[in-house]
C-alpha cells in the first residue's frame, strides 16, 4: 500500500495512524462481483423491495444479521427482502465501490424485479450510501444513513461558519484568498453540495431519494451529523445516546425502521 493510499484512507475514515497500520496489514482483497448474500422475506414471496447493508469500516455483512438487523426487519412485519453486501474498505482504496455497487447489486436487483431498492450504510457504508445516491441519481427509492462519515472536519467548518448548510455556498479552501493544499478532497466538497440540496426538499422534487439520519449524540462524527440534520425533516432524523458501536446503531435502526415508508407484510 502506497503513501498516498494510506493517506487518502486516513483522512477519508477519520481512524488514527495506528488503527491504518492494523487495517493494512489485514486488508482483503477486492473480488468481481461484490460477494452478497440475500434474506428473502418471510411474509412475502414477490416482494419488489430490496433493503441493501452496507457495512462500516471493521465490520462485515454477517454481522448486520448478527445485530438483530435482518431480524428487525422481519419482527416489523416488513414484506422487503435483504441483501448484506461484502462492501469493505479495499473497494473504497481502490475507488470501484459505486462501479461495483451498479453492476453487481442494482443492475441484478432491477433485472430480478425489485422495484424499490433502499440502501443501509453504517459508518463507511454510509458514505458509501451517500455518494452512490449522488452519482446515480433516480436509482434509489431511499437512503438510511446511520453515523456516516461526511468528510473532514476542516469542510464541516466552513458549513456551520457559514450558518448551516441553507447558507453555505461552498468550501471556504475555494475562496480567492484562502489559504492553498487545504485538505479539502473534491469527492467530499461535491458530496455536500449535493447534501445541500435537501434544505427544503420534497419528495416529489425529483430523482433526489429520501435520506433519513441516525447518529450517537457522542459519535465521533456528531458535529458533522448535526449539520446533515438540519437540512432534513426532523421526523427523518434519529439519534441515541452513546458513540460510534453497534449498541447505538442497533437503537437507531430499531427506532428509524418502522418509520420508513417500506411495504407490511399481508394480513
């Protein structure tokens, strides 16, 4: 693993420099196609949604099972089938995560007939959640961002200096003047400009899904997440007590779940 790579994946996942050095020395390598397992409903033998986990950094797919997730979903009488997708780090390293997520789980889901396709990011996955929405608009029917990473602190910043993301008009690293190599990577600044779009979004307005937010009051990543919740609609946004550990994600999902606009089970 290069300088750069170690660099990019520091400052990208926020973890510290001895945290990376384990992360590198255990990275998994990438495989075409993304390895997936699906959950079919129990209520619903053609159901035509399809909830899609993305796990976090440390994590992997079969923990989302683990958790009480899938089970969730069943205990909530929800006719959606799941698929937990082995979308570790080694895909964001080398920036085919969304070729991937395209080709090797919507493209299929479309073809098998899912109509509504959700993703369910945690963490990293939830980044990548957020970017596959922005870059494939109209794909899907809805977004479950829970404790994701949104960039470094440097661009969350300039958000609240410039009043919240309603004011915001861009990174202040842009501005004539500023100070040069501010670490402001363009995937990150796009990626909030795309956020920016929820002030005052409506469902209706277009090819935008809805996002719906949880985050630990005390996660690492709160005063980002706070910036992201005020752009949406206070019933979309969950938080918990705690940080950034699945007994938080788990009370999140558990409260934003009955919430989603996701078909019942007959009867």
């Amino acid at each position: 693993m290069t300088f750069f790579t170690k660099r990019w994946v520091l400052v990208v996942l926020g973890v510290s420099a001895a945290l990376l050095t384990v992360a590198c020395g255990g990275m998994r390598k990438t495989t075409v196609p993304l390895a997936t397992s699906l959950e079919k409903s129990s209520c619903s033998r053609n159901t035509d949604t399809l909830l899609v986990m993305l796990p976090g950094l440390y994590s992997t797919p079969d923990e989302f099972e683990r958790e009480g997730f899938v089970h969730a979903v069943r205990d909530n009488r929800i006719a959606a089938d799941v698929m937990l997708v082995d979308a570790h780090i080694g895909y964001y390293n080398d920036k085919t995560i969304l070729e991937r997520l395209s080709t090797d789980v919507v493209a299929p889901a479309r073809g098998q007939g899912y109509r509504h396709i959700w993703f369910v990011g945690i963490s990293l996955g939830g980044f990548g959640s957020l970017l596959y929405a922005q870059t494939h608009p109209g794909d899907l029917a809805g977004v479950v961002a829970l404790a994701p990473y949104l960039g470094e602190r440097v661009l969350s910043t300039d958000i609240a200096n410039a009043g919240g993301l309603a004011q915001w008009k861009g990174p202040l690293s842009d501005a004539p003047g500023s100070a040069p190599n501010t670490p402001v990577r363009p995937n990150e600044t796009q990626l909030w400009q795309w956020l920016r779009g929820y002030v005052g979004f409506t469902d209706t307005a277009g090819a935008r899904p809805p996002l719906y937010l949880g985050f630990g009051v005390d996660d690492r990543f709160a005063f980002s997440h706070r910036l992201l919740a005020g752009a949406l609609p206070p019933a979309r946004v969950f938080t918990t007590e705690g940080g950034h550990d699945w007994p938080e994600w788990r009370r999140l999902w558990q409260s934003a779940l009955p919430t989603l606009p996701l078909p019942s089970c007959p009867g």
